[in-house]
C-alpha cells in the first residue's frame, strides 16, 4: 500500500495510460470487457487523482523525481544542466484534479450508454483515457516541457475525439479547426519554453521561477505563454475554434473538454503567479487578463443569445464563463504587490476565480450530459424544432434546469457562490467590471430560460410522443455533477476553506512551491 | 456556522435562503389547497375558450426558441451586423485573430 501512496503521481498518469493501452486489445479479443474496462481504468484514475489531491491538501505539496530515490534532490546539476522530471503538485493542482477526477467519472458513466450503439468504441475510449492522462500530467508537472508534451496530448486526444460520430463532415471540420488553432497554440507554448529555456538553461519550473528577472526575453515568452494558454481556455479574441468544435463533439466529450481547455487556464495562473513569480509589471498584465475576460464575458453571451443550434449555444456560454474566471484572477493578478488592497479584495477575488473553475466544470459539463441526453434521444440539434420534451424526460428537464439556474448564477446552486465572490471583490476594485459581470449574468439567465423553454416546456409534440427518458447510465452520470452543483451551492464555505483557500494560497504565495521543490532555494 | 460564505464586504448564506424559501412555498402551498375544491383535471374545464374556434394543435401553440428575443437582437442590430460576420468559420481568419491578439498584448505589455 504505501508503495502505491509512495508513487501517487507516477500513477497518475501511468493508470490512464495502461486502461488506454489495454482498451484496444480488449476491443480485439473480449469486446464485452471493453465497456466495462474502460469504466474500470477511469474509476481507477479518477481514485488515484483523488487520493493525491487529499494527501496535498492535508499534508502539503507533493514533489516527485521520476526514476530517483525519496532522498535524491529534486534538481540534479547534470553537466551544469539541470534536468530532472519532476511532477510538483500543490493545493491548486490538487484543486484542477479534484475537478478532472470528478468529471471523468461522470462522464465516462454516461458515455458507456451514449455510445453503446455507435461503433470505433476501443479508439473512442483509448482517447478518452489518453485527453484525462493530458489534464492530469497538465495540472502535475513541474517541468515546462513535459507542461508542454501533455498540453499536445490533452489537444490531440481532445480533437481526435471531435471528429466522432457527426455524419456530413462537420465534426472532421471541427476537429481539424480544434487541432490546427490548439497546434499553434501549442508551438508557442514551446517557443516560449525556448526562450526560457535559453535564459535560465533549465526547465524546471520551480528553478526557473528562483532566477527570473524581466527582460525582453522572459516578457517575449511571457506573452506567448499568456496568448497560446488563453486560446486553450477559449477566451476572446482566441475563442472562434471552441464553438466549432464544442457543438460538434459527441456531448460526453464536450463535458470533458470543458476540463481540459480549464487545464489551459492552469497554465496561465502556473506561470504568471510560480514561473513568472510576479517579477514582471502586473497591473498591465492584470489588466490584459481582465480585459480578456470582459471580451470573453460580453461577446460569448451576446454570441449565445441568438444561437439555434443548442449546443453551439451552450458552448459560446463556456466562452462567457470562462471570463469570469479571468475577470477574478486578473484583479488578483493587479493587486499582486499592494498587501492592503491584496488582502481586501484581491485574495476573495482570486478565490472567487478558482472556485467559479470547479463550479463551471460540473454545471456546464452537467449543462452539456442534459442537452446530449436529448440529442440521443430526439436525433435533433436545432432548439426551433425542439419543444415539449418536459413530459417524456422528467429528469433531464431538472438536471437541465439545475445547470441553468446554476451558470446564470441564481441561488442556491454553485454558480452563485462564486459569482458572488467576483462581483463583491471586483465592485472593490473597480465597480464598472463588477457592473458588466452582472449585466452578463442576467443575459446568461435569459439565454437559458430560452433554452429550458425550447426544448422542455410548452404541449407535448407530436413527433416527440416516442420519446423516453435517458438510459440510467447517462442518468447516473448526470447525478453526479448534479450533487457537486447543488452541494457546493448549500455549503460553499466547507469547500472555500478545504480546497479554494489552499488552492489560491498556494498561487499568491509561490515561496511554499519555490521551496518544496528547491528545499528552501538554490 | 455552517454554510456561512464570508465575501469579504458581506456575507451569503444558503441555509437561511433556502428555510426562507421554504416557508414561501409552504404559504403558496397553502393558498393553493384554499382554493377551489371543484377544479377537474382533464376535463372541459381546462380546455382554452377561444372565441369558439377549435383549439390549435400542439405543434402550432408552441413558442419556438428562434421567435424569442427578437426584440433583443434587433435593438442590438448594429452590434451583431459586426459581430457575428467576424465568426467566418474560416480557419485562416481563427489565426489571424489569433496573432492580432498576440501582437497587440505583446505591445501592450511591452509599452506600459
């Protein structure tokens, strides 16, 4: 046992990647293991994710050398070069792979019905298994290049799984666009290792952040780092290929890559408040990060508004979403350096940033579980043909209109919670943001009573008198996001203090990283 | 307490809005069972009085999901005439955008 507990993070990306290696040989010889098999290697990835983010949390950051003794240091000087592979978890990479974890299960669950009857399932769950290996070697490393090398796998995997199971060419569109756009992305993610790597001839993050000092170089990459995770995350003006490929993946995926385009955002807070350790000017770098966020905020909602297609249209609410998380963490970012102001506002808002991270994982991915159960079943996409499917799939409808009511930010779901947060520590810092964030959120509200009215109110239809509720499993699945939704809503203090706190901590305060990993610097 | 969010200038706590809420439901419930006792589901009595023409059908009466909010998208009509043609669906507009972002942050951080 406490060789398992000894290795947790080597696990954490060996468990998915042995289920997706086996899964195809069990596709060849046992098709029926297949399904269950690759529940198995999930659940089991999502208890080694869980037990890890437990065991940072209580005990503190986990440093772990690959291939060296417990007593071995964590940065070997190999010939003046110091390279080792290291995963570094703290409370904020506990806090992404709680929320991975959760996910995964959930919408594995729900993909074991949904994708029953559709064929090329052994790639389907190899890739799976491969996009939850991606977010959890994001959320873990503590070497920019293999941040980089799971950053390729959590997009290739991600696009690949794009392309299934729309006829016509679109999802292959999609896809092509998801991978294309993330590639690129992904190149100056490199590039900007490059130049780091350049400078500081190491690409270790935690030794990295004990040496950098701003110069056009650092600030070059700190820019590339900055624009190539914010297309990830889907933020304005980098968000164009999200819809397209969100409405057209199969919707258990969509759930998932919810998750993982949040790896992105990772990536951003990783390296301006631990790489970049706030030596650069971080009120202009607050303030791009919050103007992203408006623009994310402002154009994804007014962009869902007149959607047809449901699922575009929850896809362009990610967008919107994903600005208030920027819009938190970039009035954090600006007040960085002022105690006063940092400890008045700038900490809740930072929290109020992170936690709205978790929150829009389950209720979007529940939004996304509840909007696919009724494409299984109806076969149709466009809300203007939908209408009365209130009658058939009761459950559906109050997981559905859970979610709503959750990302449109209305007590006393999750959603609100941490919205709240946002707008009491952003009003403190500038009242105008706070103003917007509000103003989005009641169009969000709005959007999503169209929505909830199109598909599930109104006289039973006639070409929908057939149809019946979602298969358990997909029910199972949703009843999970559903719990955290509503649980988190009623005792959103219990996971602030346990998770939230911690999480933001350990991004304000970058010396328990620097140290952890350096055993009190170099 | 339990359930008590601090957000720093106040504080939210669901427990107490939802007893709140409870207590409205339980006095909706209440005016609800005081009222008429002689309300027969599924009878005439629920079917809409329409001048005396014949009820429409299901399809017909439904509000669709494009009829709402026209209201909306046409007050905004100057906004959306720019806004939505810049979503092409072409790839090579995507990396434009993209290296326009990336250039003016790049300028921006630099300058100020």
């Amino acid at each position: 046992m406490s060789v398992i507990l000894d290795n947790l993070p080597a696990l954490l990306i060996a468990v998915p990647l042995f289920g997706a290696f086996l899964t195809p040989l069990f596709g060849r010889f046992l098709p029926k293991v297949r399904t269950p098999w690759a529940i198995f290697a999930v659940l089991a990835s999502a208890a080694v994710a869980i037990t890890t983010a437990i065991r940072v949390l209580i005990s503190g950051p986990i440093v772990y050398v690959f291939g060296a003794g417990a007593s071995a240091p964590a940065v070997l000087d190999s010939a003046g070069i110091p390279i080792r592979i290291i995963f570094t978890i703290d409370a904020f990479g506990a806090f992404m792979l709680l929320s991975a974890a959760i996910v995964s299960v959930a919408v594995m669950l729900y993909l074991a019905a949904s994708q029953k009857r559709r064929s090329g399932k052994s790639a389907f769950y190899t890739l799976y298994l491969l996009l939850t290996a991606g977010i959890f070697g994001m959320v873990s490393t503590g070497d920019l290049f293999n941040f980089f090398v799971f950053l390729e796998i959590n997009s290739l995997a991600a696009a690949a799984l794009v392309s299934y199971h729309r006829k016509g060419g679109i999802a292959v569109e999609g896809a092509i666009k998801y991978a294309v756009v993330n590639t690129i992305g992904g190149l100056m993610v490199l590039a900007g290792i490059g130049l780091l790597y350049s400078q500081y001839d190491t690409l270790n993050m935690a030794l990295i952040a004990s040496q950098i000092a701003p110069n056009p170089v650092t600030i070059t990459a700190l820019v590339l780092f900055l624009a190539a995770l914010a297309m990830k995350a889907g933020s304005v003006p980098f968000h164009f290929a999200t819809p397209d490929a969100y409405s057209v993946a199969p919707s258990g995926v969509t759930a998932l890559m919810i998750v993982a385009s949040q790896a992105g955002l990772y990536g951003i807070f990783r390296i301006l408040f631990t790489v970049y350790n706030g030596v650069f000017n971080t009120v202009t770098v607050g303030w791009v990060v919050i103007i992203l966020g408006v623009l994310s905020m402002v154009i994804g909602v007014t962009m869902a508004l007149p959607q047809k297609d449901v699922k575009r249209l929850l896809a362009y609410h990610a967008v919107s979403q994903t600005g208030y998380m920027l819009l938190g963490v970039g009035v954090a970012l600006c007040v960085l350096h002022d105690a006063a102001a940092l400890s008045a506002y700038g900490t809740t808002a930072m929290e109020g940033g992170l936690f709205h991270i978790f929150n829009h994982a389950m209720y979007k991915g529940l939004l996304f579980l509840a909007v696919g159960a009724v494409i299984y079943r109806t076969g149709v996409w466009s809300i203007n043909k939908m209408g009365g499917l209130g009658h058939n799939m009761k459950w559906t409808m109050i997981f559905f209109l859970i979610g709503a009511l959750a990302i449109a930010g209305i007590p006393p779901f999750n959603g609100f919670a941490s919205k709240l947060m946002i707008y009491e520590s952003t009003f403190a810092f500038n009242p105008v943001l706070a103003i917007i964030a509000m103003v989005v959120s009641i169009l969000t509200l709005a959007s999503f009573m169209k929505v909830f009215h199109s598909l599930f109110l109104g006289p039973k239809q006639p070409e929908y008198a057939e149809v019946k509720e979602a298969p358990k499993p997909m029910i199972a699945g949703m009843i999970i996001l559903t719990v955290f939704v509503v649980v988190l809503g009623i005792f959103p203090d219990l996971f602030v203090n346990a998770v939230i706190s911690p999480a933001a901590d350990a991004l304000l305060n970058s010396g328990t990283y620097l140290s952890a990993v350096l055993g009190g610097g170099l | 307490m339990i359930g008590l969010l601090s957000t720093g200038y106040g504080f939210w706590n669901p427990i107490v809005w939802l007893v709140v809420i409870a207590a409205a439901l339980i006095v909706s419930f209440i005016i609800l069972k005081a009222g008429r006792k002689d309300y027969s589901k599924d009878t005439e009595q629920v079917k809409p009085y329409l001048s005396g023409n014949d009820e429409p059908s299901a399809s017909d009466t439904h509000v669709r999901g494009g009829n709402l909010y026209y209201g909306f998208t046409r007050a905004l009509k100057g906004y959306y005439d720019k806004l939505i043609p810049l979503h092409t669906g072409i790839l090579n507009d995507y990396i434009a955008w993209f290296l326009i972002g990336l250039v003016i942050i790049f300028v921006v951080v630099i300058l100020i």
